[in-house]
C-alpha cells in the first residue's frame, strides 16, 4: 500500500510502499483521507514530541470505511478515528489502509461526507470539547463575550465557528489580521485584534473583558487572557503554539474566581467524542467549512506540514490518500 513514512528526518520522509504486515489492530480500514494537525507537522518534520519510535505513518485522524467484519464492525461502514495514538505510536491515517483497535473507531455522522469529516478532523472535535467544556461547566453561552486564540488555525477557526453559532459575542485573536479579518468575521466573530495585543508580558489583573475564554496557543497570550477574565470566568486550553510555559499568577483565580479548563483530545470516551461529534453535525456551517478546506495528494503532505509549522495554513488541509 503507498503511505508516507515519517522516518525522524525531514529529508528522507516522503512517500513510499509499506507492506500491510506492518500493521497492528484488530480492523482494518479503507482510509481515503487524513487531515494535516500542528502535531502532524511536527511529526512529519522530524520534530520531536509526537513520534517516538521511527519510523511511522504519521496522520492523527483517518476517515474511510471498515475493509471487513471485525469485532462488532461492517465491512462497509464510515468510521474515522480521531487520536488514540493514530500516528505518535501506531501507525497513522496518511496511508491507503490502517488497522485499528475497535473501540478507537467513531462512525462518521450522516450528515458529514468522508472530506468534511477529515476537514473536521482532531482539530475540529477538539474545538468541540472545549465548547463542550463550557456549556458541562454551567456557562451560558448566548451572549458571552469570547476570545477564541489561534483563531486562523484549525483548532481556532472552528471555535469561532461553533461559538458563534452559539450566540457568543466571539473576538478571534490572530497574527494575520491583514490576510484573514474578513473571513474570520465570515465564520462569526464580531471583533478581530492582533495577537500583538496579548503578546507582551502584562500586569496579573488586567481590564476584565472576556467570560470566556478558548485557547489554542499556551505561553503568554493565555495569561494575559486569563488576566483579563470577568469574575467566575472559564477559559479552555488546548495547545502550545505560542509556548508550553504558562507565566500566570494565581491572582485571577483566587481574586476573580476564575477556572482553566484542560482539552485533551487523544484519550476521550467514545460518548463524549459522540457528543463532540454531534454538536459538529448539527452547529457547523458545512459550506463555510468547505470554503476554508484544501484538498492535497498524499504527495502534497510534506509540503502542507511545513506550512502548518510555518502558520501560513487557514483553516484545514485534508489529505486524499488514494
Ligand atoms: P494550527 O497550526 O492550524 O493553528 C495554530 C494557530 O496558532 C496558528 O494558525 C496561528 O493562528 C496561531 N499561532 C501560531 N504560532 C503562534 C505563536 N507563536 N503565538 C501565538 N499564536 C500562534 O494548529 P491546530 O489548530 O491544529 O492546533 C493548535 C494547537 O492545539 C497546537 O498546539 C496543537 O498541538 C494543539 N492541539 C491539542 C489537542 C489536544 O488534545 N489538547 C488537539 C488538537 C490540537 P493565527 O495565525 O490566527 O494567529
């Protein structure tokens, strides 16, 4: 079967013929399109941090179609598989067949086709936890105030999206302002600022502006913003791009009541991903998802990899491996 084959350097990974003894699980699946994730760009790119033991299909998400009966699962059947080690420490979905354990498989809601599904992809269901998050934490969303961070990526795009949908008052936070203010207000957000506006090292109690707050990016852009929560404000943190550290103090928490929510996406429960993916079915503007998604060969991987690292990606590139 043709796979790309991250071997750990980034100029002898490319696309290769892999033999299906290599894979490990108990059904097989017909995958016909993966999805470029940050992590996949640091896997592909050699980076440490995603793969450990080389070389690997990488692909965190796959989406295709069960090859044959296995353990409780059709021949026939859409699955995708979102996480679960899918391309850290088993093989991955940038690969024309994967095998999976069953209980990592999640059927693709009717509504989505197998592109919308990858288009949604880990980034998206794990846009969805966060939102996910909020509402299991008591928030009422119509009207809040939100700063969704990373707001031109995949995580961050797709928050805006499901936030909006909500009735949130949504600001998206970007380093692109120029290149993306009119389509991030496309999917929802009434205001755009420029990630210089959180960037710089601030007081640890700041003008409170935001009940909520959905970040992607870590560092000190989700202290600052956590030093801007209202009393009893929630934020969600979900990635690093812009650091793993986070320099906060206790402050907003002990003075403003505030609480941070983790996202993890890898290890969740098949019914909160269900609920995760129902709320995606049901809120996503599908025509505005197919707007901000790129189609590329297996081929076209390496190079989508390098440009997600790079953040010169908006919104979701799908991978059509066949
Ligand atoms: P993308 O690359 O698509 O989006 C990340 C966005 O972050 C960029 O588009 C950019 O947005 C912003 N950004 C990039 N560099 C910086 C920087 N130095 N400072 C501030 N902002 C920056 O990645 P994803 O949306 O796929 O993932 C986002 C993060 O979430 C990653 O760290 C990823 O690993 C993590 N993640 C974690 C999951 C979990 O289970 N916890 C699951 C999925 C993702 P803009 O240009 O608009 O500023």
């Amino acid at each position: 079967m043709r796979a790309l084959l991250a071997t750990g350097d980034a100029a002898t990974t490319g696309v290769t013929d892999l033999d299906e003894s290599a894979l490990d699980g108990a059904v097989l699946v017909d995958v016909t399109h993966s999805s470029i994730n940050y992590k996949d760009g640091l896997a592909i790119g050699g980076r440490p941090g995603v793969i450990r033991d080389w070389p690997k299909v990488p692909g965190i998400d796959l989406v295709g179609t069960v090859a044959e009966d296995a353990a409780g699962w059709s021949a026939g059947e859409r699955v995708l598989v979102n996480g679960w080690g899918l391309g850290e420490s088993r093989h991955g979905g940038l690969a024309e067949r994967a095998r999976v354990e069953p209980h990592m498989l999640t059927r693709i809601p009717a509504g989505l086709t197998d592109v919308q599904a990858a288009a949604v992809g880990t980034a998206g269901y794990t846009a969805a936890l966060g939102v996910l998050a909020l509402q299991d934490a008591g928030m009422r969303l119509d009207g809040a105030d939100i700063l969704v961070t990373g707001a031109g990526g995949g995580v961050g795009s797709i928050a805006v999206q499901l936030l909006a949908r909500a009735g949130a008052e949504v600001t998206a936070l970007t380093g692109r302002v120029e290149q993306l203010e009119p389509w991030l207000r496309s999917l929802g957000a009434v205001a755009v600022e420029p990630r210089s506006s959180l960037g710089e090292a601030g007081r640890p109690l700041q003008s409170a502006r935001w009940d909520a707050v959905a970040d992607a990016v870590g560092g000190t852009i989700l202290a600052n913003a956590l030093a801007q929560l209202r009393p009893g404000g929630h934020a969600t943190a979900c990635g690093l791009t812009a650091g793993a550290e986070l320099p906060a103090t206790v402050l907003p928490f002990i003075l403003r009541g505030i609480t941070l929510h983790g996202v993890h996406s890898v290890e969740q429960p098949a019914a909160q991903r269900e609920r995760a993916w129902s709320m995606l079915e049901a809120k996503l503007d599908l025509a505005a998802l197919d707007e901000a998604t790129e189609v590329v060969g297996l081929e076209g991987a390496v190079d989508a990899a390098e440009r997600i690292l790079a953040s010169s990606i908006r919104g979701r590139v799908v991978v059509d491996v066949r």
